[in-house]
C-alpha cells in the first residue's frame, strides 16, 4: 500500500496570524486546495511554542518547583527552568492545555469547512510536542542556568522518566476525549520532535548520551500505536529555531533519516508522513549534506523536505530541490519549521510567498 498522504506541501504547525479565525481562513483560502491537512496556526500563548507547556503545564503543578524565572527571550538559557519538589517520585498531569485549545479550534475548524472556506476534503491538524521536547528545555541543571532562585536545579536524568510516564499517561487519556470531539477520520496528528534531535546532538550539557536515543524512541514505539488508523499521524523532525534557525547546523541529513527510519518502522501503524528539516541556504548545492537521503526507507510514507526559505525564496528552493533529487526521487515541501513567529510585515504576504514557493517547487 502507497501513502495516504499525495499532496506536495506541509504546514508544519505555526502561520503567520493574530487568531485561530485568521489562520483558518487564510489557509484555507491561500493554501487549501493544496494541503491534506490545516493547522490552526498555534496563535497566541502557543507562539512560543512549549513556552505555552512551561505556563500551563509545569508552573501551576503542586509538585513542580520554579528554579529560574523567565530572563528574557534571547536563548535557550533565559527560559525559566523548573524541578521537581523534593521527594517527588511519580506525578500526574490531568490534562494536556493543547487538547482543549484544539477541541476549541476544530469547532471554528467544522464551522469554516461546513460554509465552504475550507475544502472539504482537508483535515484538522493537531500538533503535539513529544515529551522531551515539552520537557527537556525546563528542567535543566546548573551549568545552564543564568540566575537560579532555588538550589539545588533540576536532576534531568532522574526526573525526566517521572515526566515522561505522566505525560504519556496524560496523553492516552486525552486521546480518547479527542476522538469524542473530533472524528478521527478528519484529523491529523503531527508530532514535533525538536529537543529529541539536538538531544542526539549533543547539544545540551546536563543529558546523557547514553540515554538520548531512548529518549526519543520510546515515545515513538508507545504513542502512536493507539491512535486509530483512521488518523493520520506524522512526525517533525527538527533543528530548533530558539532564537534563531537552527539552534545547532547539521553535518548532514543522516541523523533525521535515522529517526524518520525509526518513527515509520516502529509506530505500531502507519506513519502517513515525515518532515526533516534541509540545510540553511548556503549549503544549497552541498551533495554531502543531501546524500543520507537514500537511506530513508519510506515506501509507504509522504516524505517533506524543509526546503523553503524566507532569506532567498524560490531561487533557493529550486536549488535545494535539485539537489536533494539525486537522492530522493519523490518528496514534498515545506517550511523548515512553522513560521508563525516570523511573519514579516504582511502575515497574508507570507502565505502567498509560500503559495508561489510550491507552486515554483511543482513546476520543477
């Protein structure tokens, strides 16, 4: 069996709009026809991504401590930091906040749909952090805090299972209040895996690389399996863009096809697509970077490339693509990340920049 997924582009979460309402509707109007799937542009709060889990999932917890307040937005180090209270061994969350900002957005979502602004045919997608990426920013040691208020900091490697167990708990209970709201046939799923990524990078001080792969692979492994089949399900694989796009450059593309390998092979169902984010645009032409690509075994996978680029457009998409072509004769495009907190003067600008970007990568 060939992909469920035929379209050429990806939205990868986050779009250039103030509301739901804006988003919606301007994807609907500009990129519709062309997607399989449409988010609801991860406005407001989400802007910042899991800043919105710092807020409304670690701060208000009765067994979570406040290490560091917030510095500021410059790096990954000004971010507040958290740890668990002393003496924490299991922790429970009740809900997920994602899951009731998408049963809120999927009403506005049918309401569109059902008036025509959105083809019919196009699904609501849900975009889910995996529990590092929710996680791993946070809940950080010593060495990478600027000005803790509390001491000792976090103990990452002992208190990042605690959270993953509740997290995926959370999860296989907001699952089945997410399929009551929306139907699962008009609903697609798309993990973002970002602190997963440069975890097996190496990019932080205070893991373990022993313990990084799992990290990422046992969620893969456990939270897909039980979405029903009739979802489809996706997985974004990323380089981070905290505070600035990529949070560390590749050598090439082998990391992200060994986990795109690992999200398609082992999921327990189908993984419908995969995003893996391309280089920055100077190494537009660089065989080495693109050459990992045959590697990725997705026989039954939409494959999207992280091709486009706002610094030079269609000229360098092109670019890109004639690249990674000696080396994947099929795949779509997107952007390399959502670019709802880049959204240049004109948010509507932005999305018929991206429209003419496809439209240029189709006729290639």
């Amino acid at each position: 069996m060939g992909p469920r997924v035929h379209d050429d582009l990806l939205l990868v979460g986050s779009l250039p709009a103030d509301t739901t309402d804006e988003a919606l509707r301007g994807g609907g109007e500009l990129l519709g026809d062309v997607v399989f799937a449409l988010p609801d542009g991860e406005t407001g709060e989400r802007q910042a991504w899991v800043a919105f889990e710092a807020a409304r999932l670690f701060a208000p917890h009765p067994d979570v401590e406040l290490v560091q307040e917030q510095q500021g937005r410059h790096n990954l180090w000004d971010a507040a930091a958290f740890r668990l209270r002393p003496g924490v061994e299991e922790l429970t969350y009740q809900r997920l906040p994602r899951t009731d900002v998408a049963i809120e957005s999927y009403g506005r979502f049918r309401e569109l749909k059902q008036a025509g602004a959105i083809p019919q045919r196009v699904r609501f997608q849900l975009c889910l952090p995996f529990p590092a990426s929710a996680f791993g920013w946070f809940f950080r040691g010593r060495e990478s805090l600027v000005r803790p208020i509390l001491d000792p900091p976090a103990d990452f490697e002992r208190e990042y299972p605690i959270h993953e167990r509740a997290y995926e708990a959370a999860w296989s209970r907001e699952l089945a209040r997410l399929l009551e709201a929306i139907p699962a046939d008009e609903l697609a799923i798309q993990w973002d895996i970002c602190f997963e990524v440069l975890d097996l990078e190496r990019l932080f001080p205070y893991t373990s690389a022993e313990t990084a792969w799992e990290r990422f692979a046992g969620p893969v492994r456990r939270m897909s399996r039980d979405i029903p089949a009739e979802t489809l399900v996706g997985y974004h694989l990323c380089y981070g863009t905290f505070p600035e796009w990529p949070m560390r450059e590749a050598q090439d593309m082998g990391l992200l096809v060994e986990m795109a390998n690992a999200c398609i092979e082992t999921s327990g169902r189908a993984a419908d697509w995969v995003h893996l984010a391309g280089p920055r645009h100077l190494r537009s032409h660089d065989d080495d970077f693109f050459r990992p690509l045959q590697r990725l075994r997705a026989p039954a996978t939409k494959v999207f490339l992280g091709l486009i680029h706002p610094i030079d457009g269609e000229d360098g998409l092109l670019m890109r693509t004639a690249t990674a072509r000696r080396y994947l004769d099929d795949f779509g495009v997107a952007l390399f990340c959502g670019f709802g907190r880049n959204p240049g003067e004109d948010p509507r600008d932005a999305l018929r920049a991206h429209r003419a970007a496809y439209e240029r990568f189709r006729a290639s």
